[in-house]
C-alpha cells in the first residue's frame, strides 16, 4: 500500500536556506550600498544576524508544527488505505461510479471499512473480525463483495507487513 510520508527536512535544507537568505541580503546589500552611499561593510555587520535568525525561525516552526500535526498522521493512514482499497475494489470487480456512490452514501459499508482498517492496524478480535462484518450485509450485495474483496487485501497486507 502506498503511504504519504510527511516531508522531514535534513540539515543540507537548512544550510540552503541559510546560504539563500546570505545571498539574497548580500545582493540587497550592493544595492542599497550604492544607493545610501554608505561603505559596504558598515551597512552589512548589523544585518549579518539576518540569515541565522531566519534559519532559526524556520527549524522552529517545523519542529512546532511537527508536533501539532501528530494527529494528522493517523488520518493519512486511514485515507491512504480507503484510496488503496478503493482502487482494488474498482478493479477486482470493475464497479462503476454509481456503485462508488452508492456504497459511499450506505453509513453501514462505511462503518464496515472503518472497521476494516482497525482490524488492518491492530488485528481481529472476538469483538471485531471479517465475520461479523461479513453478516452485516445481504447476500450477493454489492456491498458485501466489496467487502470480501477488502478481506482478502487486508489479509494479503497483513501478511506483507509480517
């Protein structure tokens, strides 16, 4: 299954944006040189704390917002794993966007493949296995198709992460 990975910065990113921030003040500083009429050097020594300050700012507040968006991960697992099964099912059984709207719209088929990614996570359960789930829908159903077909991928993804 493919999963979106949050993007982590190494250190080579923030010496680049240290040398960008340098380069781009050291180009400000040419410009301004020439039009304040100001010596170079004495215009650059009290911005040189420009570019570790911005550096700085910018590993804070990704470290910072790193830590809010903990919550968020587990709802990328979970998309990542309803995008995943969705094309699987869409192609085991070739079901058209009708039978996609139908199945969305249907809020026990929707409980199923939630309860389908806890069993995915965590493993089955006397409370929580493809057999209750599976007598949840009516024979030859739509719905419970999907749902075999979403059976033996998480299955075959359990045994994948194993």
């Amino acid at each position: 299954m493919k999963k979106v990975r949050p993007k982590k910065y190494s250190v080579l990113y923030y010496v680049g944006v240290f040398l960008t921030v340098s380069v781009t003040l050291a180009i400000y500083g040419i410009f301004d040189h020439r039009r304040q009429g100001v010596g170079y050097f004495e215009w650059i020594v009290p911005h040189v704390y420009f570019p570790f300050f911005i550096t700085l700012i910018m590993i804070v507040f990704q470290r910072f917002r790193k830590k809010i968006d903990v919550g968020i991960e587990e709802d990328k697992e979970k998309h990542d794993f309803v995008i995943h099964m969705s094309e699987h099912v869409k192609d085991k059984l070739e079901y058209s966007l009708e039978d996609f709207r139908i199945l969305q719209e249907n809020p026990m088929f929707q409980k199923s493949l939630y309860d389908a990614y806890n069993i995915y996570t965590y493993g089955e359960s006397e409370m929580l296995n493809f057999g209750s789930i599976e007598t949840r829908f009516k024979k030859e159903s739509k719905e419970l198709k999907a749902i075999i077909v979403i059976r033996d991928e998480v299955y075959r993804l359990q045994q994948e992460k194993q």
